[in-house]
C-alpha cells in the first residue's frame, strides 16, 4: 500500500500503557481530488516537495487558451487554521482562470505543532517550482502573485514580509508536562529547493491575514519590513486617516504600494467575493472585484521591475560571506554596491557571489527593458558570532511504530532545536478531552548533543525542521547576534512485521 493511503482513516484509537489516544488526521486534504474546470487544463497532484511527502502536492489549472501565450500565476494558499484543508477557495479563484491566469494551489504542512516557519517554506518551494518549470504550465516567471485566505494569509505574509530579520522565536508545547520548549529558526529556507530560482512574488492579496504585520510591528514598523517588500492588497474596516496605523499604512511609510477596501459591514476574515466594500479611492465595489483589479493592475500591467532577491538578506556574520542576487527577470540585469550607497544602472553589474564583510550594506536594483527599475533590496551586515552549519546530508529517515528512534545531527558549537510534525493530534488523553486536539510530541532534540530520538506510536510521515544557533542558551527566547541554521528532514514512520 502507498505510504500516501496508510492514514486516509480519520480517527484511529491506540492504546500505549493503558492510556486511550483517539488520533486525529486532517482528513479533506487527505481526501481532496483537485476539480476539473472546463476552461482549464488540470495538472493534478503534482510532487513539487522533496524529500516526498506523504500527501501534500499542488493542482495548476492552466487556461485552455490562447495556447501560445506566456500568462500571469496567481499561487493561492488555502485557509483551514493549520489543522485542514478547506476547499472553499476554489470557488473564489475560479474567475481568475476566465481572466487568464494560471493558478496553482500548493499543499502545505497541517496538524504540525509548529506550523511557522515550516508551512512558509512548503509555499516558498511551490513558487520555486513554478519558476523551474515555467514553460511546462506556460507561467510567465516575472507575473506571479499570491492570494491567502485565513491562515494562508498569514502565510503568505510570513513568506513574503520576512526581511532581514528573519530569525523567529518558535515554541513546542510538551502536554506531558505542560512545559515549553523554545528554539529559533530561520523564517526563509537557508537551502532551498530550486535554489537558481527567486521565491520573488509581484502581488500580495490577503484577508484577515494582514493583521499579523500590525500585531508583530505595533506602532512603527520594524527592520524586517523594508522597502523591496512586494505590494500588498488587503481588507480593514474603517477608512484611512492621518491617525490610522494598519499594515497599509505601516507599508506605505516605506514606499511600498500598499492598498486595500474598507467598510465592510462584517468581519474581515475571509468576506464573500460579492461584499460591497470601498477602494481607498472611493469607488465603491465589491470584495471580489477589488482583488483581480488589483491583480490585474500589478500582474498584467507592472510597469516597474521586481527588487532582487537577496540570499543571505543581512544578518550577522563572523567573516567574509558570500551573497547571491536573484531576479525574476530573464533579460533583466543586477546592479549593486557594496558601500551602502545607492545604485544605479552605472554600478557595477551584478554576475558571480558578492563578498560582504561584518559592516558591509549590500544594495542592489534590478532594470528590465520596458519597466522602471526596480525599487531597492538592501542588506546590512553586521559583527556577530559564526554561523552554525548542520552538516548531516541525509534529509529522509525510517522508523518503526513502537521502536526507538535515533538521529544524530553535527554542527560545531551549536544549540539544537526541532519543530514542525513532531508528534500527533490527539483528541483525547489520559482520559481528557482536548478541543482543539492536543498535540503529543514523539520526538525531542537533545539541545546539546544534536539527537533526536523518540518512539512513535502511530504510521505517518513527519516533516521536521532542524535547526541550530550559536550564541544561544538552550531554551533561550533572546533574538539578539543569533546566527541560525536549519534543515528540513521527513521522517516515515511504517508499521512493524505482523502489525
């Protein structure tokens, strides 16, 4: 039987020393069959993650005409709150197809104790993917946007609005003993999949999603929102003002082309396409509408290049590191400096790794004939401690249901730390019923010695980052001079001989 079918069951009782554990599954995603759509091509279930997963894979429907022609992506990210897959999105993109769009809809990691960063990097991966494989779905790598629901929203915003400062603060709730365990991680992929291509997006749509950027910068908005941060299309209640402080304001402030619709008479988690609503111009429209507008406006007519990608995005470092500028522009060309100057089409011309120093500024621009040039990625380095670098290759484990688990990971002078699906959802335990289901770890990381180890209980399979950070006590929430590195691992977990 397919590893992708050993858990299709919703619910599954196990009993371990005598306690019950009723296991929870996210069952519509492990369900979900992609709809045919009559004026769309269906490429279904397509593995764009590697290592393999056990279900998640990404649906493109590719508009069945004109056959010849290069079109804009619209990536759409489903909502379900990180634990399902709600489907009701479908209904809200297909329009998109009739405008012609492609749209490709990715899976991502759900039911995991930590859904952040690990969910962004699943997205990061899909847009990676589409840009390696532009052609096969007739996507124009320079028009890609995306579009979040709920959740999704929020995840396009970790995606997107990540910035230089990029490290967060991740926590793994042991309900054994009801204690936290925090680590650090980085929010973008240190290696991704698909490295030669640039995870740069052209337009962000989000709902509610939007209020993360105000609950994470408050009053005033932080480093990591910065001026090359992509342009952002949201919802809010109350009309702009002088006095108002929302993520389209907090944008705006750095010459971001924020925008966004007001006077919704319900809340704005996930309106309906047809809600009336007012553009901050003062047309009236509805919610829907307001969206392919703007996707038209800043997918099919862009009139300015997209800002480089810039990897690593500034940060602290020990020595000399090298720095990778990507562009989503096939004919476009990198201009940077490394004085902290700004550059212009007569600085030097970006082709091999650039060689930053501690307090160097990194600055470069993209021009693309036919657009203005780009708006300006900037990257500052600073003294700080070494930064760790796992050296274990292999990215894929075995394990057997009852049997202990063993992995040992290396990195010199390094704090360990693990996140993502490191357990199970159970809806009950030890005689109590939790609601939402609570989450039962397996597996931990010694944060001294690298091993993780565990026994797991139920077949699955487990994505898992590892990550490590010098210059932090084990537990430590502190953000400041952390140097991070982190990898992602998936984990199989079978059934043993006779079970």
């Amino acid at each position: 039987m397919k590893l992708r079918y050993l858990t299709l069951s919703l619910l599954l009782c196990v009993s371990i020393a005598g306690a019950e554990y009723l296991l929870v599954r996210p069952d519509k995603a492990l369900n979900w069959k992609p709809p045919t759509i009559d004026n769309a091509e269906l490429h279904a279930q397509i593995d764009f993650l590697k290592p393999k997963r056990q279900w998640e894979r990404m649906d493109v429907w590719v508009p069945k005409t004109p056959a010849d022609k290069k079109l804009p992506c619209v990536v759409t990210v489903y909502g379900g709150g990180y634990g399902d897959k709600a489907g009701g999105f479908v209904k809200d993109f297909k329009p998109l197809l009739g405008r012609g769009y492609v749209v490709a809809a990715p899976d991502y990691a759900l039911m995991t104790n930590a859904p952040v960063p690990l969910c962004s990097w699943d997205v990061a991966n899909a847009i990676r993917f589409l840009r390696a494989n532009a052609k096969k779905y007739r996507i124009d790598p320079e028009r890609i946007g995306i579009w979040g629901w709920s959740a999704g929203g929020w995840i396009a915003q970790d995606l997107c609005y990540a910035g230089p400062e990029r490290i967060v603060t991740v926590a793994i709730r042991n309900r054994q003993t009801n204690k936290k365990v925090y680590g650090l991680m980085p929010m973008l992929q240190p290696r991704p999949l698909y490295p030669d291509q640039s995870v740069r997006v052209q337009a962000v749509v989000s709902d509610w999603g939007a209020e993360k950027l105000w609950d994470k910068r408050k009053h005033t908005p932080r480093a990591w929102l910065s001026p090359d941060d992509p342009p952002l299309f949201t919802c809010y209640k109350d009309r702009l003002t002088s006095e108002t402080v929302n993520p389209v304001t907090l944008l705006k402030k750095l010459g971001v082309p924020a925008e966004g619709a007001y006077g919704f008479t319900i809340n704005t988690h996930v309106p309906t396409l047809k809600h009336p609503c007012v553009h901050e111009g003062g047309r009236k429209t509805t919610w829907g509408e307001s969206i392919y507008d703007f996707l038209d406006r800043k997918l099919k007519n862009a009139d300015t290049a997209t800002a480089p990608e810039m990897r690593p995005h500034g940060g602290f470092i020990a020595s000399k590191t090298q720095v990778r500028l990507l562009t989503v522009h096939p004919t476009g060309v990198i201009h940077y400096t490394i004085d902290g100057s700004d550059p212009s089409e007569k600085s030097p011309r970006y082709r091999d790794p650039i060689a930053a120093t501690p307090g160097s500024v990194v600055k470069a621009i993209a021009v693309r004939p036919g657009l203005k040039p780009s708006r300006i990625t900037s990257g500052v380095f600073a003294q700080g401690p070494s930064a760790p670098r796992i050296t274990t290759r292999t990215r894929t484990f075995k394990a057997t249901i009852g049997k202990k688990f063993s992995i040992t990971f290396q990195a010199e002078n390094a704090v360990w730390f693990v996140g993502g699906k490191v357990g199970e959802h159970y809806r009950s335990y030890g005689g109590k019923r939790f609601n939402p289901p609570s989450h039962i770890p397996w597996m931990k990381i010694d944060t001294k010695t690298g091993v993780l180890s565990g026994t797991p209980r139920t077949a699955g399979v487990f994505p898992v980052i590892v990550s490590c950070a010098n210059g932090a006590a084990a537990g430590s929430r502190k953000l400041a001079k952390q140097a991070v590195d982190a990898i992602l691992i998936v984990i199989t977990v079978e059934k043993g001989v006779g079970k």
